[in-house]
C-alpha cells in the first residue's frame, strides 16, 4: 500500500504545479510521507525509490524548499548533510568502492522541482571517462579546479577537481567538503556555460575516498539526457 502511494504521490510531484507543494511537503511535512525510509535528519530524507531504474536506488531529499542544484550552492549545511546521508547508506548497505553513483540533474534534465540526489548500485547512468587530449581548464578558485574535455556526442564534460586549500575539520571530514565547494561551484559554471539551459547531470561514484587526488565530480551538459530517466 505504501510503494503503490508513493509511486502515485512520484508521478504527480513531477507535473509543473506540484513543484511548490512538493517543496512544502519536504521542508514541513517529510513526517507524513508514504516512503520507505533509510535514513533522516533535522537536514535530510533519504528513501528507497518508488520506480526504482536499479535494483538497489535511494532518493536523497533536503528538508528544506530548495528547488535546484544551483540554489543548493546557497545551502552548504544542506549540501554537506545530503553527502553524508550518501556516505552513511552506502556503508550500512555494504556497498563496495566503484560500483555506486551520487548524482543529480538539473535545468531541463531536473524533472521534480525540488532538489533530489539519486544514490544507486550498478553503472553509471553516463560514461564520465575524459581522453588524455584536449583537456580544458575553464574554472578555477581557492578550493577546487574545473577541466573540461570535449565527447564524440556533443555534450560538454566537466571534471571538478579539490586542490589543498579545501579546509576540513572533525565535524565535517575532507569529503563532504569537497562535495559541498563543488555544488559552490555550479553557479560559475552555469552563468559561463549556460548548463540550465542545456540540462545537466551533476554526479559523483565515490563518497568515501579520504584523499583528494582520489576525489572527482564531474558534469554532463548538452540535448543527450541521462542513459536512464532519474
């Protein structure tokens, strides 16, 4: 009764004029939700999907009306606490190193008006390899670099690199760190690549790495969506 609600209560939440009441729900109503709960915070609800494109597919969704990737970047506690989750589901569920995703979409490619991550086991929903030649970097601050490197398919790609200045301490450790200046980092990158408007996939497939070398997010940008509806 619960997964046929809230695979009904999914469909809807993904019609334009239930954007503002899904918002609503999460930030004031999380509580009252038909969903299979993993994990949830004062921050944060994460729940198994309802039409789940993997065997083992969580949402992960902010207690708080944020409706995209670029207005999460104003958030960083929400951020870091969204990683977090990510970081917590994947050890209780035994997930190994490589053969788990974190990611988002946003601007055409974002269906459900409130920003969401999808945490899931098996392949990437898209090939992020970048080739050794004619890499670009187009993006640089005082915690992380952006290169970007041309794909057969047209879209644009992005690797979203830490450098050592990106400060951590015991309350929030190196990775949720980077994660957090890298969703900083999208609005620059929107407002010099005009991703919204392209539609874009913001993703990351390892959440425990404790080094930054070993750290990369990357962007997929352009008309080609995901391999699979997220």
């Amino acid at each position: 009764m619960i997964s046929t609600l809230a695979r009904v209560m999914f469909s809807l939440a993904k019609t334009q004029m239930a954007g503002m009441v899904v918002q609503h729900c999460f930030a004031h109503w999380s509580f009252l939700l038909p969903v299979q709960r993993l994990r949830e915070t004062p921050y944060v609800l994460a729940f198994s999907h309802p039409r789940p494109a993997y065997p083992q597919h969580v949402v992960i969704v902010p207690k708080k009306q944020i409706p995209s990737l670029l207005a999460l970047s104003q958030y960083p506690d929400y951020a870091i606490a969204i990683f977090n989750a990510a970081q917590n589901i994947v050890a209780t569920l035994g997930w190994s190193q490589g053969t788990y995703v974190l990611c988002a979409n946003g601007g055409s490619r974002q269906e459900v008006q409130q920003v969401h991550f999808h945490l899931f086991a098996g392949v990437s929903p898209v090939d992020v390899s970048l080739g050794e030649m004619d890499r670009e970097r187009v993006h640089q601050n005082e915690q992380i670099k952006v290169i970007r490197s041309p794909r057969p398919d047209g879209q644009l790609q992005f690797k979203l690199l830490p450098l050592g200045s990106i400060q951590t301490n015991e309350d929030v450790p190196l990775g949720q760190s980077i994660f957090a200046a890298f969703v900083g980092s999208l609005p620059s990158l929107n407002q010099q690549f005009h991703l919204i408007q392209q539609g874009y996939t913001f993703l990351m497939d390892d959440v425990h790495a404790d080094h930054p070398t070993s750290v990369a997010g990357y962007i997929l940008a352009g008309d080609k969506s995901a391999r699979n509806t997220l």
